[in-house]
C-alpha cells in the first residue's frame, strides 16, 4: 500500500505535506485514493510540517494516483540586466531581526497554489501541483538603500487597509533598509503624470492606518504606458510600487515588460487588493 504523509504538528492527514526544498527537482509523493475529503491545512503549518511516511489500511482498489510539479518563476532583473551585482541586505545587521538559519528565504522557498485537494473514488488520478516563489528577506540583495528611489502608488476602487500598507511599506523600507527617497504618486495612475508627489517618510505615514480610504488618492483608467514608463524614467525611479486589483495589476505587468524592453534598471512589484476576497494565493 502506498503511504500517505502525517503532519506532526496538527495530526492531519495531507497528501502534500512539502518540507522546505533544496535545488533538487521535487519529489513525487505517491497518493492513495482510499480518502476523504481532506481538511483545509493552514499555509503556515504547509512549510513547517516534517514528512514522514505512515501506514494506510489496504484497499480493495489496486489504482494509485501520480502527482507532478510546477514551479512558476516570477520576472527579475537579472532576466534582462547581466552582470547584476548583489550586496549584503542591511537586516543582517539590523537591531530589530535575529538573522538565524532559517532567517533568510532561497530560491527553494515554494509556496503551493493549492493546500487541500479532495481525491474520490477508485479510479487513477493525476494532478499538477503549481509552487509559486516565497515572498521575504533575501541574504543577497540587488539595490544599495542608499541609491534607492521609491514610488508607491494606489489605483482603483477603494478597499480596507490600503492607507495600511503604504504605511508598512514606508516604515520597512525607512527603518529595516534604511531608503530614504521614497515618493507617493497621488490619484493612481494618473499621478505619473503630475510632476508633484507626496514625500513619505515615518512621521508623514503616522496614523495612516486609522483612517479609511487612501491617503495617495485613486483613479479608474487614465493608464497611458508609454508616459507612465517616462516618468519612471525620468524621474529616476527603480522601486515602483503597485497596491490595486485585477485591471490594476495588469498594468503593473505591462509597466514591467516596458521597463524590461528600456533595459531600465528598476523593480515593479505589484501588490493585490480586493473589496471581495478573491485574492487567490496568500502565503501568512
């Protein structure tokens, strides 16, 4: 019979229970189709949960089922920019962190697409398994803080936490990276066109979280590519920060491939946000 995997910490029963990956290629876990619906697993256990084989009563069903990988690779600066020179990340020093072993994340960090699958009845399955890369710290980063310039802007309709995460994102990068230039570009898209922006720091963003709305302002429409990448451009910005849904993220995307055909050296993260939880993948 074909073992199923335990999770030692919550004694649940998981066909994917991954350890922490190394550069090998993953494993394929074999699966019994004797089950259950499986219960939901939280992501956080997904990654700290240890694998061992366990013992299944046999089935009359002589079907097995066959899992294979995907591991999406997102866009980088080094797909375009060769040689890129790396420098030690400033948190290795940083009074707030405790760098230990498990401190930093590698290009083996996975998170899965899925958690919980439901495999019924007896006949023989076979399912994609898709590993998007961990968000976090890196021991190794591309940008020197000192040379960095931030711009963060918010686009679409409006949900709870927006005012949230530009205050987060402005106190990791002043405090943890030590970023000093960092711009809100006001009333979404639109605002690369304007040659003001908000300076942001600590004390500006300072209660930001208690109030509702967005404090950088929003728009609908007004992407026009060309003049938003300009702007980047000339304004020397190299960290762009995108906080919107579906439409929104969309642009970040063209944004980036225009970035990417420039040869700019500059980072375009997007940021998921959403009034009807729909947000697909979230890794706590």
């Amino acid at each position: 019979m074909k073992p199923l995997y335990e999770c030692n910490e919550i004694k649940s029963y998981y066909y994917h229970c991954m350890p922490k990956m190394d550069s090998n290629p993953l494993p394929t876990l074999p699966i019994s189709t004797n089950l259950k619906p499986i219960r939901v697993m939280n992501r956080t256990h997904l990654w700290k949960c240890s694998m061992k084989p366990i013992n299944t009563p046999s089935s009359s069903s002589s079907s097995s089922s066959s899992l294979s990988h995907v591991i999406l690779t997102p866009p980088h600066l080094r797909d375009y920019i060769d040689p890129l020179p790396t420098h030690v990340s400033p948190l290795l020093h940083s009074p707030y962190f405790h760098t230990n072993d498990g401190f930093w994340l590698s290009s083996s960090d996975k998170v899965a697409r899925d958690v919980a699958f439901d495999f019924r009845g007896d006949e023989s399955i076979s399912y994609t398994q898709t590993y998007f890369p961990r968000a976090g710290p890196r021991h190794d980063i591309v940008f020197v803080p000192d040379n960095v310039k931030a711009a963060i802007v918010t686009c679409g309709g409006l949900c709870p936490g927006l005012n949230s995460v530009v205050r987060e994102l402005v106190d990791g990068l002043w405090y943890q990276y030590g970023v000093r230039e960092i711009h809100g570009i006001q009333g979404g898209y639109r605002g690369f066109y304007s040659s003001d922006t908000l300076p942001l720091n600590p004390r500006v963003v300072d209660g930001w979280h208690r109030i509702g709305g967005t404090r950088l302002g929003t728009s609908r429409g007004g992407f026009d590519l060309a003049k938003i990448v300009d702007s980047i451009q000339h304004r020397g910005f190299n960290q762009v920060y995108i906080i919107g849904g579906d439409g929104t993220l969309k642009g970040a995307l063209a944004i980036y491939e225009e970035v990417r055909r420039r040869g700019i050296k500059a980072s375009v993260a997007g940021i998921p946000k959403t009034v009807d939880n729909d947000v697909g993948i979230i890794d706590r």
